[in-house]
C-alpha cells in the first residue's frame, strides 16, 4: 500500500510540474497554494519571476492582489515547493 500511494504521490507532482511548466510557456499564471496562508490566499507566479500573493474575490470570482513578493521570499518559496526558476 505503502509503494502505491508513494507511486501515486509522485505521479501527482509529476502532473502539476508539468501542468506549471505549460501554463508559464503560454504566458500564464501559476497559482502556487501554501497550507500556511489562509484558505482565501495563494500566490501567483509569473514568467517573469515575479510571485505576488493574492486574496481571492469571491462575488467577482478574481483574485485581488495584495503584494509582490520580495526577492527573498521568492527564494523561499522556490526552495520550500522546489520550484526552479522557469526558463521560456
């Protein structure tokens, strides 16, 4: 059982690296989710580098962005999710 979900596990961050890697070729945003934020916030990462944190509006169904974050706490959360820096 052990081996399976392990297997599974893998599998599913194979997915969602992948799943970041074509939504920042095409331009897009990432959404980065963080257990230590509250539930309505996330972070957005852009091709560019750049990671904003941001509150989702829920009547207008958008994001309200609150910050971009500083340099070093984009290295933090790159090292905490093992995000290598995207390159186009």
């Amino acid at each position: 059982m052990e081996l399976t979900q392990s297997y599974t596990e893998k599998n599913g961050t194979d997915a969602v690296r992948a799943l970041r890697i074509r939504k920042l070729g095409k331009g897009l945003p990432f959404m980065i989710n963080d257990p230590e934020l509250p539930s309505n916030q996330c972070y957005l990462e852009y091709p560019d580098g750049k990671i904003i944190l941001v509150t989702l509006v829920q009547h207008a169904r958008d994001f309200k962005r609150l910050r971009v974050l500083s340099d070093n706490e984009i290295h933090q959360i790159r090292v905490k999710y093992n995000l290598p820096v995207f390159h186009a």
